[in-house]
C-alpha cells in the first residue's frame, strides 16, 4: 500500500481491472492512523496497476531489515516493465498536481499491520529518483518528494 500526502486531494481514479492505471482513493476507515505520519492535510491510497501497491518497486521489511535491498534485480521483463510503467504513472501523477512537494509513505504486509507505527526511515528525494532502475519504497519508509 502507498499513501500519499498533499495540499490538494489528487484527483480521485477507481481502479478498472479492464484498463489498469493508478488508482487514487480517500483513506477508508481502516487507513485512518496513517494521517500520524503526514504533515499535510490530504492524505489518499495510491494503488498501482494491479490495483494494490504491489506494482510499485519495492522492498519488504523483515525482522527489521528490507529483504535484498539495494542489491535487488529483476531478472523478470515483465516485472520490469510493469514496475517501469508504475514508476512513470506515478511520476505523471504528481507533475500534474500542481504541488511543490508531495509526502509518501509504503507499506507492504498484511491487513493487520500497525498503520501508526513510526517510519523505520525519512528521505528527501527528488521526483526524478522515483525513475531510476535501482529506486525501491522500503517498507514503511516515509519520503517527502519535491517536485
């Protein structure tokens, strides 16, 4: 699962298993202790093509470390291309905001996952970093992306 935090809501998009894309939703009750994490007043789901988070590179956190990382290769095309065209949605996404900066916050395990937790890492980055081959989300990593 990816949250976003904004200004502004990002305009909101249902995901359609027939023509996938990303997804934009406001928080379900179920999501509500992850607005701890966020500075800004919108907080939504993000979803990739496959219509959960799964889509998006990343990387899982196990007994407090993230599993391969920074070594990870995908030696799959497909899983390639899928994390490439999610990558560039994504990025798409948030230039066509209108927002300086956008806060964003990953999460990976199953339902029952502690949503307030606190981020096992912060990160600056820029947008453009969400391009590069070698950018994984680690697992409740809290990035603020300036656009």
């Amino acid at each position: 699962m990816l949250y976003a935090g904004t200004t502004n809501p990002l305009p909101r998009e249902e995901w359609n298993k027939d023509a996938p894309n990303l997804c934009v939703k406001a928080l379900e009750e179920r999501d509500a202790a992850i607005v701890t994490h966020f500075s800004y007043p919108e907080v939504q789901y993000i979803g990739s093509t496959s219509g959960c988070g799964c889509d998006f590179p990343h990387v899982t956190l196990t007994r407090g470390e993230w599993v391969g990382y920074p070594e990870i290769e995908v030696d799959d095309p497909q899983w390639a291309a899928d994390e490439r065209i999610n990558r560039e949605a994504l990025v798409a996404l948030f230039r066509e905001s209108g927002e300086k900066a956008v806060e964003l916050y990953g999460v990976w395990l199953s339902n029952d996952v502690d949503l307030a937790k606190p981020a096992h890492v912060r990160e600056d980055i820029t947008l453009m970093r969400i391009l590069e081959p070698t950018f994984r989300f680690r697992e409740r990593g809290f990035y603020r992306v300036s656009l």
